[in-house]
C-alpha cells in the first residue's frame, strides 16, 4: 500500500487551515489538518480531520507529525 501527501488549504472556519490530502493507491483516504497556535502546547501537530473507508470512525487522532500519521494510516490498511 502506498500513501501519498498532497498539501491543500482546508476551509475551516478557523486558522487551521493548513491541510493534507491522503491517497492510498490513488485513492483520497484521509484529510488532514494542521493545528494552530490557537491549540496551544498541541500545535503544529495534524488531526484527522476525516477519514474514509477504512480510516473513517469515530476517532479523530492527533500526530506529532506526518511520519506518525503515515505509520498509523499504513497499520490500518495492512
């Protein structure tokens, strides 16, 4: 399974803004979208703003950065 990153600018409504498609084998899986310094000690870090097929559920976490998403993302669809 191979992921890529694609940046993108997400409407938010907020000053998160900065984002990131996800494609897994040319597939959009995931967006997700850097947190401001509106968040505190947790900015700079990416939330799962959602997910699809098997990213989607209920839980929205949090990576310290987009390593942590790809490993988390490819423990998923293995």
């Amino acid at each position: 399974m191979k992921l890529g990153f694609q940046p993108v600018t997400v409407e938010t409504n907020a000053p998160d803004e900065e984002g990131c498609l996800v494609f897994a084998n040319n597939r959009l899986v995931a967006v997700l979208v850097r947190l401001s310094a509106e968040h505190g000690r947790k900015a700079g870090r990416w939330y799962l703003e959602h997910g699809f097929g098997k990213l989607e559920g209920p839980a929205h976490p949090i990576f310290a950065d987009l390593d942590e998403a790809r490993d988390w993302m490819a423990q998923r669809f293995s």
